[in-house]
C-alpha cells in the first residue's frame, strides 16, 4: 500500500504545499536543500538581478545535472555491445 503524507517545502517567502509517497520524502527534502544551496551560489555571485532571473538560473543549474546523470546512466549503447559479443563468443565456442 502506498502511504502518502503531507509535507510544506520553503523556498524564499513561499511555503509549498505537498502530498507525497512518504518513502519519497528525503528525496523532497534533499531537492529543497539543492534548490536553497544554488539559489544562494546565484544570488551571491550575480548581484542585483530579478528574483525570477536567479530561478531560472537555479532551473538550468539543475537541468544541466541531470542531463548528465541520464547521459552518465545510458545504457542502449552497451545492450547493443553485449549482444554483440555473445554472438561472437558464442560462435568461438561452437567451434
């Protein structure tokens, strides 16, 4: 059964409201502390711009880390590579 739970994630002078998998509350929790730690990296190293500037920075931060983490976590290509090679030695041995 899948428990749910409420929780209230706080960015800035927004509370946000959520129900969620309650074996998915850390990973809520960690997002919400990532978002903060670069919200706070933008703010102090651009100074002076609109606040929804500085998200959409955060935003693209973001994005770009897990762009790479699906290119690091593809696998299509090695499927392909290992099919290839028990064909290969598989022909080895019926030899």
């Amino acid at each position: 059964m899948d428990e749910k739970q409420k929780i209230t994630i706080r960015f800035g002078s927004w509370d946000l409201p959520m129900t969620v998998q309650r074996k998915d509350e850390h990973i809520y929790r960690e997002a919400e502390k990532l978002m903060k730690e670069r919200y706070a990296f933008y703010t102090s190293n651009y100074k002076g711009l609109a606040t929804e500037r500085y998200m959409v920075m955060c935003m693209l931060d973001i994005a770009v880390r897990l762009q790479h983490t699906i290119e690091r976590n593809d696998n299509t290509g090695l499927l392909d590579r290992l099919t290839t090679l028990a064909e290969e030695i598989e022909k080895n041995l019926n030899k």
